[in-house]
C-alpha cells in the first residue's frame, strides 16, 4: 500500500502533506514553488509508492466553487497526464487555512513564523489530507 500525497494547491505555492505507509497519519512534507511542483512529484513518486493524490477543493460557503477552481482543474490535466496510474480524489478545503494558522498560535509558532506563507500551506495541505483520512474510515 502506497503513500497517500495531499496537494494545497495555489498560484504561487503549493503545499505538501503525506499519509504514512499504513494511510492513517498525516504529516506536512514541504511547500514548493507552483512552476516546480510536477518534477517534485516525479522525482518524490520514484523515491515513495504513491496509491492517491489528493488535492484540495476550494468552496465558498454556499458550496459553489471559488474563484481558484479553473486553475486548480488546468492543474488537474496535467497532473493525471503526468501520472495516469494514480488516482486524483479531491478533498474540501473550506478553512483549511484559517484552521492551519489556528492551530500554529494554539502549537506555540512565534508570530514572525506564522507569516510565513509556505508553513501555513503545508498545515493547509496537512489539514487536507486528515480531513480526507477522516472520510475514508
């Protein structure tokens, strides 16, 4: 049983979470530049069985899509192009953000660290993927 791999898509940025082995826990990889992200997978696919990539679904609160959505879908074309084999599951990602930067004030973060952007897309895609675990059982 492969890794499942969680994608917080964004424009500039995309963060990265992974299961265990098991698919039960899920743990922040690494932020990596958006123009980058295709060769970091191929290169982390060959590294690490991948079963499921799982990318994150931006709604608003009236669960229509946001504004985000037709470039995540180009980013989707080129994912399964890249990588047929794998299945492509998407994940609701509404506050996976607010919740991200939540959580690093209630984890003790120093307030300079939380400005990072890159550190809260990884919590982000963390979030994703737990949220994801949590309705595969």
């Amino acid at each position: 049983m492969g890794r499942i791999l969680a994608l917080d898509y964004g424009k500039i940025r995309t963060g990265i979470a992974v299961s265990d082995p098991l698919q039960l826990i899920a743990s922040g990889l690494t932020t990596v530049q958006t123009s980058t992200l295709i060769p970091f997978l191929e290169s982390y696919v060959k590294e690490e069985p991948i079963s499921i990539f799982v990318v994150g679904e931006p709604r608003r609160m009236d669960h229509s899509h946001s504004e985000a959505e037709p470039m995540i879908r180009k980013f989707l074309v080129k994912l399964q192009k890249a990588f047929p084999e794998i299945p492509v599951h998407r994940q609701d990602e509404r506050f996976t953000s607010k919740l991200a930067l939540q959580s690093m004030i209630a984890s003790g973060v120093k307030k300079k660290d939380r400005r990072d952007k890159g550190i809260i897309d990884e919590v982000s895609a963390t979030l994703i993927l737990q949220g994801y675990l949590a309705s595969k059982k």
